[in-house]
C-alpha cells in the first residue's frame, strides 16, 4: 500500500503488517495500542458504566465544582457569575431523581408492576443545555434508565417520530417546551407524564430566570395537562418523591444502553443509534490521553446534548473531576459565557468558530491603519513558523497582539477541538496562531460515540484529523463508483471503515440497517471518504452517499464542491445541484447580509437597495456568478464542476423555516432539491436555452 516516499517518512500510525486485502488498504492503530485491541491498564480503578463512574467521581471530588450556570438579574437584565454544585450535591441529587422516576412510572403508567422490574426504560428529554438536563440524565442512569433526547430545534413531526420510536412514557423538559408537547399529546399515545425541569413555585431560584423557562400560568398548565389525561410535575417535585421513598441505585451493565441518539436523518427518517455504557467507559479511559490540559477539565457545555459529541464530552469531564458550565441559553452571547468561565478547553464545532475567526479578522488583518498593518505583519510570521513546523507561539508577537485574542475566550486556553463537519484550512491555520495553544480537528460520528480519529499534539498542517485513537482500529476500502482505490499513488483512498470498543450497539429497531453499517468482523461501515497521507495520518476528502452522475457520465460530489465555493468571503451558505439528465450544475447561495451588500450596491448601482432586492438583481447575479466560477477555477475544479447558473437566496437555511438543515446543521441534500424545484428547472431551462441558441 505505502510508496517508497512514504516509507522514507516518519509513520504517525502503526500500520499492522500483512492486513491488506484485494480492495483494502492495511489497518492503521495507533501506536500506543499497536499490540492490543482494548484500551486495559488505562484508568483501571474507574468502572465501567456511567452510573459507577458518577460514584466514583462523586467519592474523590465530592466538595469540588461539578456543574454551574449563571443567574439572570431581572433587574441589570444580564447574567451574572457562574453558581455552582458539587459533585456530592450532583450525585445524591440524581439518586433522588432517578427514584422518583421510577415511583412516577408505577403510578402513572405500570400500577401492576412490580417495582424492581422498572429498568432499561426511555425518558425522553427536550431542552437545551442546563444543569438540571444533566441532574435528569443521571437520575435515570442511577436507576439503569437511558435517555432520549430531542433536539431543542425540533418541529412536531420530528417529536412525534422519535417519542413514539423510542416508546417514551415519561418526558423531561423545560416549561417552555410544555405547551408544545401537550398541543400534539394526541400524536404521542405513549406519553402519561410531563416532567418541568423549571419549579412550579413561584419562590423557587428558577422564577429569576429570563425567558423562555418563567411561566406564570401553571393553573393553566395543569388543568391542560388533566384534560389530555397527562400527569404533570415539575422536577423539584420528582426529587422530593424520592427523597421520601428512596431506592437503591440499579447499576447498568456494561453491554447496556446508555442513551438513544438519533442521528440527523438527512434522508428518510432518523435512525436511532445505541449508544452502549462500555462505549462511554471507552471514552474515559482513552481521552485524558488526547487533551493536553494541566488540572482538571473546565467547559462551556453549549452544542446540544442530544448530539453525542457533547454528551462523552461531559462524561469525560465528569471522570476527570472536571467543571461543567452550561451556556447562558443564547448561541450569539456564547464568547461572553467563554470570558465568564474561562475555561482551560473549548469543544466546538465550524459554524461556531467560523463567527470567532470572522470577528478575529475583522479586528486584526483587516483592520485599518497602523493596527491592520501590524496584525498582518504578525499574522504572516505567525503562520510561517506554524507550516515551518516551529511551533505556534511567538516570543514578541504573542506579547503584542495574541494575549489580547487569547482573552476573547478567558484566556485559560489549552486545547480547542473541532468536529462534527469539516473545517477551512485557513480558518484553523488561523485559530492556531491566535489562541497560541494546541487547536486540532478530530473525527467521530454518533455511531463511534463521536471518536475515533484525533490529530497528533504536533500537527501544523490543516485538512488532517490525524491518527487512529487509542485501541481503534482503521482502514480504507475501495468505492469503484466514485473512482476511490485503496491502490491510488501516492496515497490510497476509499471508505473509512473503523473498529473498535468505540463502535455501538446497532440501531434501535432496525435490524437491516444496522447490518449494512456493521459489517463482518466488527467494521464500521462509516460512508466517509478518506486518504492515508505519506505519514499515515487521515484526511476526509468526500462523503461517499452525496454523489450524482452528470448526463455525460461524470461523478460528481456536491459537499465538496460547496466547501470550495463556501470560501467566498460574500457566501455563508451554499447549496450544490446536479441532475442525471443534464450536463451542468447548479447552486443556490445565502450571502453573507455584512458583506455581501455594500459588494452587490455597487454592482446594482443603487446604494440604497435593500438585501431582498439586491438577491433577486439579475446584474449582481451574473457577478456573483462569474465570482464563484473564478473561485471554482482558482480551485482547480473541473469544468463540470463550476456552477453555470446560481439563485441568490435572501432567506437562510434553517431547521424550523424551510427544513433544509438537520438540527446538527447538515444540509438535507433531498429536502432542499424539493424546496428550490421551481428555480432549479428556471435555471436549467435557461441554460440549455442559452445553449441552443448558440
């Protein structure tokens, strides 16, 4: 598999001897596993469930900070400093919870059952991040329960699907979300009880909050909740049921499920992964490996924990002894959350740091006089040592300039993942050199409990996830239809195929497709597209189902032609088109409002047009389309790649509006082709028009 060139080159990854296959690469380890499978003689002394883990942690920090969140002054109208729990408070909480759950459950919904026999059931959650989420999770785990959680973003449909799926009987939300699941009770036959995380009290902390957790009508509520035959508490009530008539704890087995996450369902309906207890005792054994922290972990819990990259990223910091600070509940006001804790990591994702480097840039590279010059002068040294392999740091430099960026995110920080979708090589290169400490791109996916690649501490090159994680095991298969080989000179690409204690337990319910994702021997069948560069790191280079075929027989891979395009500085959203009846592509573009106007008024030669008109002028469409080709070209894109006709698009793809993104924020490729149909047969009729006439 590896050219001579790449045998002359340091190997990052072990690469096993003798496993290569007809139409596979070798397996890749890391080399701190290459010998073993199973990630033994690594944190040992914790077990390996979530619940015992919890105990654990519990006994060795139980006066320590677990989990914080800042308290609204209505009076100010600004969140103050973070108010904290302990990991005792948290853990004999959660035991209180877990029990009245389950004292709920015999009254309401199995009255004949025994009581010992209420275990391995869902409750659903439905919120976005706040303590007492995580004080809900544990007191079902506490109890040998799993959890379901619903994306905050989600529409009823959605609601309806994975609740009646997941045959969720009881549901943990915030009060806001009450309203919502009582108007479609009668699409949830299942549903008996509705839990408020927020008090019903009105001298309870939780009525200083700011919308949308204060109500004032529970009268309203609970009359509402009688009528549609739905039992109504709030948690403060759970907890006190289980103080009263306590249980002991039901520690799950390491082969059982921990949660259901239900993965974005780009196409068809969601797919709900079992996430296994020994997947996230995987992930506290082989993570403290990878983040090069000093102390205990500290972060901002702010991507939703119904995505799995938040969820094993709380269990690790709780593992660790670690604090936990949930963001104020506002996406736009996250950085001032950032400086209020300062924490010594930052888990995020592209979209979030793609909004940091554009307020980075706008105050350094681009800006004006004397400040701009020096930022640029800075910025050019900095990334010159960085792809020189010195280093990101800078004796002089880091005084002058990059302190002060540092303090934008608390200016504790020691290590800064990305994950969850690709992100623009500059843009890391970038954050690298501003935060000064180690930022790094990993991959997972919901089916690996978010791992299973991560980037090596000494990566300076972008468009790497770096090397197979402690006891993973990777290898690349070929994908003739895409013309990806695992003999390709100099590297060899195909399907990313993974394997592991990382891999899940299959899909809930779903049999067959579980079959076609777990393969023989255990391989994860991951439907990314990978290289093996010469050092035997990994790059994702594509995605293996969003393919089409042109009328002339050519293949084309949209996401990676919206990465491209999605660099012009005008365009913040991007959507790629192809049909297998004709020989062109075409796109739809949501521009940048900040700067794509002032660009598009000159063009329109009229200063005063409003963002509306100026997407639908046809003289901005032409330029912006003549824009996006010179990238294309500038990009070495092949001629069937670059757009021959664009719609510029005023209002944004969203999850609620259109549908067009899943509430993790991936483009539902069918969706937006049904929701563009009109303008994608205007655009193709005008160019094969235009054709005919020439």
């Amino acid at each position: 598999m590896a050219s001579s060139a790449a045998n002359s080159i340091p190997q990052k990854s072990y690469r096993v001897p003798n496993s290569e296959v007809p139409g596979s690469t070798c397996i890749l380890r890391n080399p701190a596993t290459k010998d073993q499978q199973v990630a033994h003689g690594v944190r040992d002394y914790y077990p390996d469930n979530v619940f015992g883990m919890l105990q654990e942690s519990a006994k060795r920090y139980a006066d320590h900070d677990f989990l914080g969140r800042r308290i609204y002054n209505a009076d100010t109208k600004a969140f103050g400093d973070f108010q904290w729990i302990t990991y005792r408070e948290v853990y004999d909480r959660a035991l209180k919870i877990g029990s009245g759950l389950v004292h709920l459950m015999q009254k309401h919904v199995r009255p004949n059952a025994d009581i010992n026999s209420l275990t391995r059931l869902p409750l659903g959650m439905y919120s976005i991040n706040r303590v007492e989420w995580v004080l809900a999770d544990y007191g079902a785990v506490s109890q040998n329960w799993y959890a379901v959680a619903l994306y905050d973003t989600l529409g009823a449909d959605s609601i309806e699907y994975i609740m009646n799926h997941a045959e969720v009987e009881i549901l943990v939300c915030s009060m806001d979300k009450v309203p919502k699941i009582l108007g479609i009770r009668h699409l949830l036959p299942r549903l008996k009880v509705v839990v408020s995380m927020d008090s019903f009290s009105p001298d309870s902390a939780d009525s200083a909050l700011p919308s949308p957790f204060n109500t004032s009508s529970i009268t309203v509520l609970r009359q509402w909740a009688a009528a549609v035959d739905i039992a109504l508490y709030d948690l403060a009530a759970v907890e006190g049921l289980g103080a009263e008539l306590p249980l002991h704890p039901r520690v799950p087995k390491t082969d059982d499920v921990f949660c259901l996450c239900y993965t974005s369902g780009t196409t068809g309906t969601p797919k709900a992964a079992m996430i296994m207890h020994r997947q996230l005792d995987y992930v506290q054994r082989t993570v403290p490996q990878v983040v090069p922290i000093t102390g205990p972990p500290v972060a901002l819990s702010y991507l939703p924990l119904a995505h799995i990259y938040e969820r094993f990223t709380q269990i690790y910091n709780m593992s660790c002894g670690g604090r936990i600070g949930m963001y104020s509940g506002n996406m736009l006001a996250v950085v001032d959350d950032l400086q209020a804790l300062r924490p010594n990591m930052f888990i995020s994702v592209p979209r979030m740091l793609n909004r940091i480097y554009d307020r980075l840039v706008a105050g350094t590279v681009h800006a004006p006089g004397l400040t701009g010059v020096i930022a640029r002068r800075a910025v050019a040294d900095k990334l010159a040592n960085l792809e020189a392999g010195k280093g990101n740091t800078h004796m002089f430099w880091d005084r002058v300039i990059f302190r002060k960026i540092r303090a934008l995110l608390g200016g504790n920080l020691e290590f800064v993942l990305t994950g969850s979708a690709p992100i623009d090589k500059n843009v890391l290169q970038f954050l690298r050199i501003c935060f000064c400490c180690q930022v790094t791109e990993g991959w997972g996916a919901t089916e690996t409990c978010g791992l299973g690649i991560v980037n090596v501490s000494d990566e300076n090159q972008a468009g790497r996830i770096g090397v197979p994680q402690h006891a993973i095991e990777v290898k690349l298969v070929d994908i003739p239809d895409m013309n990806y080989y695992a003999t390709d000179k100099p590297c060899p690409r195909g399907e990313l195929m993974v394997r592991g204690q990382a891999v899940f337990g299959g899909y809930y319910k779903d049999a067959e497709k579980t079959k076609e994702t777990i393969l023989e021997d255990g391989w994860l069948a991951t439907g990314d597209v990978g290289r093996i560069n010469p050092d035997g790191t990994i790059s994702i280079i594509d995605r293996k189902k969003n393919i089409f075929k042109l009328s002339q027989g050519e293949y084309v891979a949209p996401e990676a032609l919206e990465n491209v395009y999605s660099n012009d500085s005008l365009a913040l959203q991007m959507f790629v088109h192809g049909d297998s009846l004709q020989s062109s592509l075409v796109g739809v573009v949501v521009p940048d409002p900040e700067a794509f106007v002032p660009w598009a008024q000159k063009i329109a030669g009229n200063i005063s047009a409003s963002f509306e008109a100026l997407c639908a002028n046809e003289a901005v469409n032409t330029a912006m389309r003549d824009r996006l080709a010179a990238l294309g070209r500038k990009s070495k894109l092949q001629g069937y790649e670059i757009l021959k006709a664009i719609k510029i698009e005023h209002r944004p793809f969203d999850v609620e509006t259109n549908g067009i993104l899943t509430p993790t924020m991936k483009l539902r490729r069918n969706i937006a082709a049904d929701y563009y149909r009109a303008d994608i047969d205007s655009m193709y009729a005008a160019i094969n028009s235009k054709g005919q006439q020439q």
